[in-house]
C-alpha cells in the first residue's frame, strides 16, 4: 500500500494492526551521460513499491535528494548536507512513530546514503523509539552482481543502467554507453585510488572525468530485471523477518 | 525541463543560459475521506511541471513532505519539525547556487509551508546568494476561486478537490463528498474559531472531526481544469518576470 | 501584578493559587518619521500592564525586541534572527512553568513576532508542556479599527499612531503626521504588492520610503483610548476564558 | 540619547557620527525579601541612562532577563538557558552592526550574565565585527564598596539595596531589612563555601534560606546614590576612553 | 585505577560498587618560553593519578585540548571553541552514567575551562543525571600558594613552573626563567589591567610579550612536590567526601 | 616533533616552515577480556610518534575518546555522540590553520571514527581551509594483515593485539588469549551477520558475547613489530606525499 494515494480513513486499519513501513531514499545526482539524476531515487522506488505490492505494507514518498556533495561538479546534482539530511529523515521517522510504525525499512540506493541512515538508525535505536534500519539491494545479491557483469563500479555502472534500462528505458542514453565506460574510469574496482592506506580523493571528479565507473556495455534491461526480481524478493524476506520480531528483540541489549 | 530526468550533459546549456528554478513543495497529510494524502505536493508537482514545459525553465524533483504536524491525528500524516523543514529547504537551495541558479520559485501547494519557506527566502536573500520566493496557486487567483466555490475552506475543501479531480482523478473518492462536508466544518470560512482575538487552537481536529474545511459537492474536474489554467498563466507570467529582473534589483535595498 | 516589582515571598500566593502569566512582547523598529521605534513595545506593555490591574493575573516585563529584519533599512532598527527569538521566548516560557505557570499570554504588538509565537506555542503545547497563545490587539477588535480610520497600514498607520497618542503621547512627532503619509505609502491595504500571487518583496522599504503605511492625519487620542479600552476588554474577557479551561482540555487532542 | 524614544530620522545624524553604543543588561530574579525581582535591570537602565544622558551616546532599551537558574528555587524568577541568552546578545549586537555600531558597552547588573557577556565579546572580538565589553558598576568602585557596608554580599546585600532605594526607594521593603539579614547568609564573604577548592554548590538556596548575602541594615538612599554618581562617572571615562580609540587598536593583535 | 589501561571485566567491580570518577582536564597552550605547551595537561593528569592512587577511585584519560583562544597568537597554541568543549564534556559525561557512575570531578588545571566545566555541570545537575564539580589544584592550597613565591601570576607563573619542575623536569627550560620573567608581565597580580572596572582585554598578548605573568625564578622542584602533595591531599578529601554524600543530598533543592 | 612538549618559541621555525601535522586519534572502548581499554588511541599514538620522529613532522596531543556507543555495553567504555564529535575535531582542526597548518593527517586507530573524519574532513575541503584526510594502519597494509593471521576481525582480534604486545605488552592479558577467542566470535570474518542485505545489528554485543572477533591466539610482539614497521613505512610515505602536493593541487576542482 502507498500511503500516500490513500485517504486517511483507509490507513486506519494498517496502523491497527501492523507497525512496518518502508521508506525509499534515493539521491538527485549525475549519473554519467547515459543515465538520468534520478537513477538512485527511481531505484528505490522501484523496490520499495514491489515489496510494498507483494507484502502488503505500508511505504512512504521516496526522498529524492540524498548527501551527494560528492558528485556537485556535474551539472544538475542536488544535494542537502549531510547533518540536515539525518535530522530531516530523524523527524519525519519519529512522527511516523506517532501513527504506531515502531520499525522502518530505509529502501536506499545511494550509497552515499548509507552511513547517515545508521547514524540515524542508532539515534532511533538507541533511545529505544524506532527499529529503523538500512537496505541496499545490491548488497542483498552480491554474488549475482559480480556474475552478471565484467567490470562492476560504484556509480554509474552496469548493475545500476541495467535498473533503469527494466525501470524507465525512456530513461537511458543506451547510445551513449560505450561513451559513459570510455569517458570514465572502467576498471575503477580493480584499482586503488588511494594513497598508502589513506583515501585521498573528496570528489567523484577526482577519479573520473564523466562521473562515472565501470563499462556500462553489458547491461541490459534483462540482467535488470533478473536483479530486479531476485533483490525485491530479498527484501520482502527482509519483511517479513523483521515484522516477526518481537519489538523486545529489537531494543539495545542490557549492560553486560 | 525535468532535472531529474536529464543525464548531466544535456543540464550544462541551460546553466550556461539560465538562472532560475522551480521547486515544487508541498505535504504528505490528510485531506479527509475524499482526498489522497498526496493531494499537496501532487498539486505543487502539477503546476511546476506546466509552468516548466510551458517556458522551458528548469524544475527539480518535488518535496513530498513538509511541515505538518496539526494534522498528526488523522492516520497517515507524516511530518517534519519546522527548524528541520527550514535548515532541509535552505541547504538545497544553496546548492543549486553552486550551479548558478540564483532565483527560485517555491512552487508551494501547502499553507502550513509558507512562513518557513518566506523564513528561507529572507536568509538567502539578506546572504544576497539566492533569490528565493515564495507561490502558491490559490493566492495567485483569488477572484476565481471565490466565485467557483459556494464554501471554501482552508483546507480539504472544494478547490483541492476540484484540482485532483481534474489531475488525477483516480485519487479522488468521489462517493464520499457529501460525507466529507457533512463531517467536517463546512462554513468554516464564514465562522471565527478565534477567542477574543487569539487563536486558540493549534491542530485542525480542534475545528473538524474528519479534517476538512467547506463544502466539496460542488467540486468538478471542469472546475479544477479552469483553475490549473489560470493559475499555470500566472505562474508562467511569474516566472518571465522574474527572468526578466536585473539581480542587482532583487538583492537588498540599502540603508537609508 | 507586575512580577519584576514584587519581592519573592509576595509571588508566594499568586503561584500557589493560579496558573496563568501575561507576556508582553514588542519590537524596536523604525515606525515612520512621527512615531518612536518604541511603538510596539509601549502597546505591548500597555495592554498586559492594563489586563493585568483588571483581572489580578501577573504580568513579567516585556521584551522589547522581535523579529525585525524587514525594518533594517531605517535607523535604529534592532533585532534577533528568528531562531534565537524563538529559542529565547521558549527558554523563559519553560522555566516559568517551573514555578506553575501552565497557561502563558503571549500579550504581542508586532506583526513580525506572530508567526514565532505561535511556532513556541506548537513546541509548548506538543510537548504538553505549557498552554501559550499569542494574542494580537487590533485581531481582537477589527470592525472597530476599520472603522475609526480611511486608510489603516499595516505599519506605522493611525491605529498605532492614536495608541501612542493615548498611551505616551509625548513621544509622537503630531507635525509630521502629514510629512509620514505624503512620504509613506498611504493607501496599501487597497494595493496588491505581490506579483501574480508571489510576494516578491522582503523589506518595507521595497513598499515606502519612510516606513510607514497608511494615512495618519486622522489619528486622535481620543480614538487610541477607545481601542485601548475596548480591546484591552477583549484581553480581559480572554484572560477568564483561558483561567477557565480546565488544564487538560488545552493539551492536544487524541490520535483518531 | 534612547533609542527607543526617537523616531528613526531622528537618530540618522548619530549613527553618521558615532559608533559607540551603551546596551544595558540585568536579570529578574528574587532579591530577597526586601528587593524587587526587578533590581539588576533596574540598576543597569539606571547606569546606562545616566552615562547616555552625560555624554551623549546612545543607550538601547534593556533586556531585563537574564542567566538566573541558580535563583530558581525562589518565587518568580526569571531565566534564559545559557546558550540561548549567548545567542540573543550576540544576534542583536552583530545588527547593531548594521547601522555602523562597532563598540559597545554591555552595561551589566547580574553577575550571572558576566561570563556569557565575555564569551559574546569574544564571538564579535574574533571575528572582527563589534568589539565589545562587559561593565558591571560595583567592579569600578570596589574601594569605596568596601568602605560603606559592613557585611557585603554578593547577592540582595546592602550595596544593591543601597541602590535601589536611590533609584526607586517605593519597591523597597525598608521594614524588611533586619529579617532579610537575620534570613539570610550575612558573614557570606567572609566564610568559605568551598569544599577542598570545589565550588560544590551550584544553587543560591544551597547557602541561603531567602535568597540573600550580607547584612542589609546599614544601607540608606544616600549610600545608594554616592555610588551611584561615582560608578556613573566611571562610566561616563570608559565611554569616552573607547570613544577614542581608533578601531584598529581594539582589533585582535596578530599571531606572535 | 586508571580506566584506560583495564580490561573491561576488570572493571565490572568498580562500577558495581562505586559511582564516582575523576576526570582530569587541561590545555594545550603556550605557557611562556620555558614551560611546555602541555603543562596544564600535564598538571592535571598528576593529581588524577595521584588522587585515583591513593583513594582507590577511576580516573579516566585525560582531556587534553581545552578553551584557550586567549592564547592563539603564541605558536602551537590548540583550542576548541567554546560551545563545542561543552557539549564535548556533557556528552562523554553522560556517556560515563551509563556505566553507573553519578559523581564526576573535573580535576582541572586550566583557568579557561573553570566556567564552561561549571555549565556543563549545572545542565547534569539540573537533569539530575549526574553531580559533576570542577576542582582547580591551586583554589585548594591558596594560602600556600601565596606564602611560597613573590610574583604569582595566572598564566605561567611560578607555580605551575614550579609543579612542571617536579612532574616532568625534562620538559621545563630552566636556564629561561630569567628571560621568561623579563619578557613577560611579572608584576601583573598587583596591577589592574581593567579600564574604569571594565575588563577591556581578550588576549594574554595584550597584557604579555612572551605569554606569562610572574616572576618564575623562585620556582623549584622542592616547592613544586610541596604544593602536589598538600593539593592532592585536598583532592582525595574531596573525593572521600563526594562519595560519602547521599546522592539525594547531590539534587537540586525543592522550589522553596 | 611533539607539540605539547615544546615551549611556543621552539615552535615558531616549524610553522613558518612547514604545514602538515599529525593527529592522532583513538577510542576508549573495550577491546575483550585481553587488551586494554585504551588500545586504539596507543596505537594511534604508536604510529604517530613514530611517523613524527622519522619525518620531522609535527604531531599534536592523542584525541583519546571516539565515536564508541556500539562497545557501550561493556564496562568502561567512553564515547562522545557522533555529532559532538564531528564538531570537536572540527573546531580544533580549524583553529590549527591560525597558525599556517593546511594539511593534516588524522592518524585514526579506531573504525567508528572514519567516516566523521571524513566528514570533517568534506566540511574543510568544501571549504578550502585545510585538507584532512584520513589514514589508518591496517588499510595501509591488508595483505601482510592478512598473511600473518589465521582469523581477523575488525575488534579485538589478532592484529590489534600484537599491535598491543608490541607497544606496551605489559597492558596484554596473554593468559587469556585463549578465552578471548572461545568467549568471542573468532571466525566473524568468514560469517555474514546481516539479514538478507541489512545490516541489523546496532552493537558489538549483538555478535560477540566478549566484544571481540577474531582468534588472538596466534598474535605475537613479533608480528606486532613488523606490521608497525610496514605501516610505519606507509605512513611516513603519506606524509612526504602529502607535504609535496603544491595546496591548490588539494583544493576541490573546479564544476565541469
């Protein structure tokens, strides 16, 4: 169910009687020639509405616009910074609280979400209020991302064009893909970009000159939907694991 | 144009060009029986989206939530604090600065948005690093929506009404429009909720038992279309004529 | 009672017997070439200082600088940035609540303070915390001013040039009346400033040159003595309806 | 010159001319049995329109609430939290700046304010906006302070009680000043409220039953008003001292 | 027992049977050619050990880096700023009451960080989470202290020379004693470096060439273990009295 | 060079020479029933003293408190919250640059801090104050980690313990090395603790019955040495890197 298509009366019943929801985040940034600044948010739509679909539980709107100061040298990238960007998913996770969510799903795919939303997540956690935590798909399928395509990368790459091409082909530039690897840095994951030990690097630019890592050319609207289909269904376990905890099973554990 | 649905590249001609945006906001609250919780930010999505394709300027993805908690007790409301609202509004919009973007038009569709997001404008704007204003469609035709109207109301009443219906229909109970005016307040407008000059209550169920103010049973789809038209005018009228402002006119006067 | 003039043992009685304090709040900000920047607080103080001899309920000293910036052009002008306000008025609400106060009056004279008080009012009353209202004089006795005077303003206009008059008339500049609405912008509330429903301008300045808005000329003591009355009665009235309410009718309503 | 008594034009010729401005602080605390809530801002207006009076510069309205937690336990005191005061001083003196204030006098009655007062000034010292400096009369006639009174006090002793009776002898309880004594801790400094070099107490009650220090019977209106006129004096040098300092020298020196 | 070098089941003892902790707190600072930046750091953590020695109590790692901006033009000089080592100290305070404990002494030895180390404390107290009190070696043998050099001084003076001498010898440059004294202000506690009773400095440097105030030259070794000694006695009277309070009697006192 | 062992004039060749520091950075947490609550910040202290000493580069003093809460369920240890934190490091690191430094390194010894130095270390680069970045010891040298133990973990385990045995093995219980593993999680490394994809658990005591990962039993003094003197190595080369970039070479680049 999409809280928000719902008149009020008609979400009496779901707070009744369950205390879930999901939340998609995303991001609002480039994502290289071929994809659009939406690639991270309509990703995670995309999961949260299908587990939604198929579980039956509540998900929120998707927050657009996630910490991406990383990628602002590319035209159009929107970003909070990163202390507003915890205490707005902070105050809206809390409210839901009101309405009796006691554990949240964070359905992200910006990894320069994640360590926020734990932050968050601890925050919540630690004064016992809400179970929130964080959900990544690829790190639901790891082994089948690395199968599926010959050089991966962190942003921009195959596994998230194949997303999109089985989302909103529209969406793709897939003239533009053997572009995207060649302007980029293709074998990104392979490599080391730091020096001894220390990351040295603040920005995408700093690694890539169009935003983006890895060789987009083997993704396909097929491979996206196999990911599509296999991480969704990751997540609804993920579900309905967490929706048969007891809460007391989620609160922090007692001094030893 | 879209900025979340454009790759990076094809964004860098219109920052060379322009300087404006439009940044649709609005809520994710009840609307009463009748009306999707979405109603707001579906509205301020609507009006930014034509105004955008109508004069070519620039929109961002829509902020679905806002500053609602004197809706809290109706099932769904969600919300964030007002300070976080502010610091959430303000860091974007700094942002967009950093891709030469240095006027705004808050595309608002929700009452409880207006003084934080003024309070927003007035900091960037005594920064002198954005000009940030503030439009919400129903200000911008008064005459109209009075005279379509037998009993408006603030809030869940026939002029929201009439705009979902007439862009997406699908959201609307209409089956319930007598039972929203019957269990709401109808003449709320013509009433004074006020005590001896103070207003003395701080949530919308203090007023109405199902969230909603004045009649919706002379809502139409017709109606909604007549007011989408008129007003997308006046915001495109808006929109040239801020465009069409020196910078230099719309920093801060000097002291006298 | 004024608490500053008591000595503690004498506010014994008060704080074990009732519950209720009158706050008055102002500005110091420019109000035209006739009026001193005092305006708001002196209106302020009146009206707590007279409510306060009618009903016996304690009235504590006023603040006599708000929210201000607009005002900045004009010499003089002092203010706080709006989050400090707010922070400062709810820090002294709390800690009047810690000697019982549980029901506050925000006794407010300018415009500029209205939509803060009542943010700290929400903070307050969410929290259940303290019951604060902000009460505005001429909202509590509007048929009255619109009929006493051909132009009001919204500043500076001969609604707070008679209280003055009244209240401390050797403060008001009489020879210049004519001189503040020549250089003013007399007929305002007839105007629209705002373009296409956006209101595009931050500071009075950008609306009159003097500061002022509205026609003083026919301001009279005699005329400030009747509002002063006649609305420091609705004060009054207001002070015994909220004495009346018993505490747990003022906390927020119940989930639906 | 007052600030608030003039009209704005009244005031442009000043800020053309000088830079200094006299800003007067105090609390609203209880002062014992014998002394109004009222006393420190009462003694900070009192000082500051003298000094304004004798030599011309320009003095603010007072804020009469200050950092007074410690008082609490006492009916009707008064307080702002520590950061929260910090932040309202610090707001108003850097708009100050606006109108071409670059020094100032904190002219200060409460002991509580004086280390928030100099963490301010270091704020606007350090970044080279406002130099800005905390004065508290007693500390620039110690000798003679020491001379008048027996049994001083820090708190609702002979000196303030010396003072208030000169300022405003009505709000003293003259028939109250043997059991204010008798009440109270009157050797208080001479004794050792220490334990092995702490402070351990954080509250006046923890000393005291009724709030004061000191032995208050051997204060008159006479007293009061010897040291009044000489502290003013004191004063009245410090405004001219650094009325004469170029705004260079009162800049931090540089890095050694 | 110094926490930092247990084992965590070694430690499971202490907080079962004991509840208070010693936490030393410094600065890193100039203090004049012949003494180290660490020498409050170094002070402290000699009488926390000490103290922890001889009672038997925990003392945790100490606070190295205090509130010393007055000390920046001196090379080296490290500092955080004010607000930031509240919040700091609060923060790890609070922390440290999650173990058990509910009495803390701040074993200090920088003048800078006496006031903030108190507002910290007030805010643990006023929450009645935890009694923490600030403790200055020098406030405990003042007569001492005074008996035993000619020019004291608050900032590199003799006396902490004179304890540098005797905990870390190797650090103090003894053949610069002399040129310390004539580079600095030697005389200072005699003088008045206020203006008319106002404190007008910020800086060490505006008072001192080299950064101290004293005459180091009667500064020895001997005089140094003399003053530890007798401290530390004052110390572990403190904390033997801090532990045998009730920790009722450590609250805040009732509203009278 | 140490900067807290220095008097400020032996310091002033240094800053108008160089302008890199060392900043070592630890924790205070338990590290199992064998190692001492203090092992991170010996360890990074270890590594930049020695860094300091073989480069002539400056250190500072050891933060020894982190971003510990997860660990907070075992007796003694210390945190501060992550926003405090951030800011902590923020300020000192800021005011650093008041005396010439704009590159630093912070030396970290503790996971829980990386991503708040990094974040720190964004807010300065985004700002071009300084470039801080972030290095610890075992990312310097993975494959020797890897190679000389049988099972890691990322707390507690082989590799922090021999670090131990080598810098100050007297704080090592090697008698309960054994219990240390059997009581722990020893094959973490090679588990999977999340849930399809999340990760959820908030606290090491959610997978570790002793706080520690990993099999300790095959750390030794000697492996302890020889990874110190390899990442040692690695350290020392960072160092020169980092002080041969020309600062605009560190700057952010430039919007494409």
């Amino acid at each position: 169910m999409y809280l928000a298509e719902e008149a009020w009366p008609d979400l009496e019943t779901y707070f009744e009687n369950e205390s879930l929801a999901l939340v998609p985040l995303g991001s609002t940034e480039q994502h290289g020639p071929h994809l659009p600044l939406a690639t991270d948010h309509l990703i995670a739509e995309g999961f949260a509405t299908a587990a939604a679909d198929r579980t039956g539980f509540l998900r929120t709107p998707t927050i657009d616009i996630g910490v991406s100061p990383h990628h602002r040298q590319f035209s159009g990238t929107m970003w909070v910074d990163a202390p507003v960007f915890r205490d707005y998913v902070e105050s809206f996770t809390r409210n839901l609280a009101y309405h009796g969510i006691d554990r949240v799903i964070y359905v992200n795919a910006h990894g320069g979400n994640v360590e926020h939303l734990r932050e968050v997540g601890r925050r919540l956690h630690d004064d016992e209020d809400v179970y929130a935590i964080e959900w990544m798909w690829n790190d639901s399928i790891p082994d089948l991302v690395d199968e599926l395509f010959e050089h991966n990368g962190p942003h921009g790459g195959p596994k998230e064009t194949a997303l999109i091409q089985h989302l909103q082909s529209e969406l793709v530039h897939d003239d533009r893909l053997a572009d995207a690897r060649d302007g980029g840095f293709p074998e990104f994951e392979a490599s080391d970009p730091t020096h001894h030990g220390a990351r040295t690097f603040y920005d995408a630019i700093d690694n890539t000159d169009n935003g983006v890592f890895g060789d987009q050319t083997d993704a396909t609207a097929e491979k996206g939907e196999r990911m599509f289909e296999e991480a969704t269904a990751q997540l609804v376990q993920l579900c309905n694991w967490l929706d048969d905890q007891p809460f007391a099973d989620l609160l922090p554990k007692d001094h030893v």
